[in-house]
C-alpha cells in the first residue's frame, strides 16, 4: 500500500508533466483571446450540489462518486464535473448582477469512481468553459469552435464533432410520450439498466452502449423528429455559423443529455485512436441548470475536453510536444576552493534568466562532465582556482565541442549572445 497509488490515479513526472504545462499554457492562450476568465472553485462541494446540479439519474450520482462525511458530520464530495461547481460560484457571489453573457474557464482534477481502464481514470482532468447569460446561438457555436481550434492547436487529426439539439421542456415531453410509445413492446428485452430508464428518463434509452438497446431503438424517434419551432430555429442557426467558419460536423439524433435541465445544443468530439469510438470532449446548453441550482433563471452552455484522452489520442497519432531542454550552463569545479565562487556565478546566472546547474555529488572533473553531458547542458563553465585567480574560466560549447576562456565579468554576456 505504500508504494502503490490508489487504482486510477496517475503521477504526472518530469518528462511528462511538460506536455501538461504545455496545454495549461496553450488552452490559457486560447481563452483570452475568446474572452474567458479563469475560476477556480474547491476540489470538494457539498454532495447536494452535484446530486442537484448533476443529476439523480445520472450514472455519476448513481455510481460514481466520491463521497464521504467529514468530521463535522458533513457529506461532501470530490468534484466529479466542473459545470455545478461553477454555477454554484456564479449564484453564490451574485454574478448574474454583472454584465452579461459571464465567459468562465478552468483546468483541474476530476474524481469518479468508475472502472479504471486505458483513458479512464479516477482522478482525471478536465479542462472546460461555462458561459452564463446568453441563448444566443453564436455562442453555442462560439464555444464549439473554441473546442476544436484548441485540438487543432495540439495537432489532433481524424476528430469527428457529433452534433444534436435535444430541445426544451416544452418540445421534450411529446419525445417522451412518443418514445415510451415506441419501447414499450420491446420492454422486456431492454437491459436492466433501460428498463429502469423506460419510467425515469426514456431518452437515455437511445444512447445505451447495449448491442441489444441499440438494435431496437434503431428506429425510435428521436429529439429532432419533435423540436418546437424556437429550437429548430435555434439548430439551424448553430449550423449556420458552424458552416461560416468551416467546421464540419456530423449529425448525431442519439446523443442525448437526458436531464431535464439540458435544453437544445449537445455535442460530442469523437476520436477512433484510442478505442472504437471514444469520447474526447462534449458539452451542450443547459438553460435550466443555473435556477435549478437555486439561482435566477439564466441560459448556460458549456464543454469539458478530458487531458489524459487528449494526451493519449496525440500519443496514438505521433504528435510530438515541446520537450524539457537541459540546462544552459554547467558549472564544473576544479578543486574544493572555488565552491563558494562556483555558487555565486549559479545564482548570477539564474538570476539573470540562465538555466544553471551544478554538482552536487562532489564528483571529479571526469564525473561531472559526464554527468553535464547526461542532463544535456548546452555549455559547462569550468571554474578552477588558478583560473580564477587570474579573472577567467573556461567555457565548454558542449554542442560543437570546443572551449576556450572567456573573462569572469563577461560569462553571462557570452552565454546569452552564443546561447
Ligand atoms: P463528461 O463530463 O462525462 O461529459 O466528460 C467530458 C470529457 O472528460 C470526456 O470527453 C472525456 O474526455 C473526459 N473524461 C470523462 N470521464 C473520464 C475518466 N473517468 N477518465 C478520463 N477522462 C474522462
């Protein structure tokens, strides 16, 4: 147990923690220049909200969280999703008296407690956008377009955006009806799982993974066959601007967010590099959400991309990320007498932005050019006292693998000029 990590936690080391700190720096990029400002919220929320804000039927409240009663008697959870924590902060500190539409993003571990499996974590991270305060349908398309310009971005190939509207509380309840209608002579060889869908949320029924769930709902109606007017117009015109800026997409009627509180939009980015057919990101309109939570009734929309599948996907597709490079400089000493010195011109360096290191094993010259050339150091300054005596040291290009003397008050010019 004490050299193991809890099953579906990864450590993220150096070597690969840089291409984390590359997509925290690129998708921070991409939000300021879209206008969204970052929140962050508590890793740990009061069960209610996700319960709420998720929802009882969903397979995250039903199964997978992480909950537990702290010391005061308090059920709290790890958060499992982004969105409820952010409608939650918008409530409680009154955001909705700002001008709006408010455009929020945030990058974070997630917690679920599902089966861990390649691409399938406990803790994972997600990083997501929430928009508040507009039904407009550029800003469905806005954060749509946002989603794949950062794939793009990392270089990701072959994506497929699967597109749905899954309409409003006012078109939702004929699907209902209709769909009840259709399934109920198939009831019995509906899974378990559906079959408890069939009363609770039937539309769920048409994105079950189940060969059988899916053989017969084949021919069910789907959320497009019933839209109101308002959301059909709403559809058409996410299309539209879509299409304006040249993203293609794929309708898909059997992506379905079955919660009451998600209206309209849905969508899905799919990749086949890491699975059959494997989720990467999705997100869609929840305009019901925010009063849900006990705020005023205000439109929402969102996305949540998953980094672990983004890594893995560009993995598969032999994308090649910025790696860590080895220290600029070096520094070898020649005797126990130049310590002090060797220090001193260490921290001159950093200070003056040089990547510098040192030994720090007392190892021989031999040792230590050895071990400069194992950390890659572009140049080693070999500082020895009869050198230092007389105001120089020597200079190792490590790249062209020549050396000369260059003056102690000159060391920090020559790196950065020849560096
Ligand atoms: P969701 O919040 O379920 O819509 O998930 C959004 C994205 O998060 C998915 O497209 C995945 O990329 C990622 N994701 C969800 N669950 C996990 C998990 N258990 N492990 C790794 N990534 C996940």
């Amino acid at each position: 147990m004490l050299t193991t990590r809890p099953r579906g936690t990864n450590d993220i080391l150096p070597g690969e923690v840089e291409k984390w700190q590359f997509l925290q720096q690129l998708t921070g990029q991409v939000c300021r220049e879209y206008g969204y400002g970052e929140i962050r919220t508590p890793i740990f929320e009061h069960t209610e909200l996700f319960t709420r804000g998720v929802g009882e039927t969903t397979d995250i409240v039903e199964k997978e969280m992480y909950t537990f009663t702290d010391r005061g008697d308090r059920s709290v959870t790890l958060r499992p999703e982004g969105t409820a924590s952010t409608v939650r902060a918008y409530v409680e500190n009154k955001l909705h008296a700002l001008p709006q539409p408010l455009k929020f993003y945030y990058i974070g571990p997630m917690f679920r407690y599902d089966r861990p499996q390649a691409g399938r974590y406990r803790q994972f991270h997600q990083f997501g956008v929430e928009v508040f305060g507009s039904n407009d349908p550029a800003i469905d398309a806005e954060v749509i377009a946002m989603a794949m310009d950062i794939y793009q971005r990392i270089g990701l190939k072959k994506l497929e955006l699967h597109l749905n509207s899954v309409g409003c509380p006012a078109c939702r309840p004929v699907l209902r009806q209709k769909l009840q209608e259709y399934f109920k002579p198939h009831l019995e060889n509906l899974c378990p799982n559906c079959q408890g869908r069939y009363e609770r949320n039937p539309l769920r029924i048409l994105d079950c993974k189940s060969e059988k769930c899916q053989e017969f709902g084949k021919d069910a109606p789907t959320t497009l066959d019933v839209l109101c007017p308002d959301c059909s117009s709403h559809f058409e015109a996410v299309k539209g601007y879509l299409d304006e800026v040249g993203i293609s997409y794929t309708i898909n009627n059997r992506l379905v967010r079955g919660l009451d509180y998600y209206t309209r939009t849905a969508f899905e980015i799919m990749t086949r590099d890491i699975g059959a057919q494997s989720s990467i990101g999705g997100g869609g309109r929840y305009n019901g959400l925010i009063e849900e939570c006990g705020g005023p009734a205000t439109p929402g929309i969102g996305f949540a991309l998953g980094l672990e599948r983004i890594l893995l996907t560009a993995e598969r597709q032999g994308i090649v990320f910025p790696v860590s490079r080895g220290p600029q400089v070096f520094i070898a000493t020649v005797g126990s007498g130049v310590a002090r010195k060797a220090f001193g011109l260490l921290q001159n360096l950093r200070q003056q932005g040089i990547t510098a290191e040192q030994d720090y094993l007392d190892r021989s010259l031999k040792a230590q050019m050895k071990y400069a050339g194992k950390l890659a150091a572009r140049f080693v300054i070999i500082l020895g006292e009869e050198e230092f005596d007389r105001g120089v040291a020597v200079v190792r290009d490590m790249q062209a693998g020549e050396q000369q003397e260059v003056a102690l008050g000159e060391l920090v010019s020559f790196i950065k000029h020849k560096g």
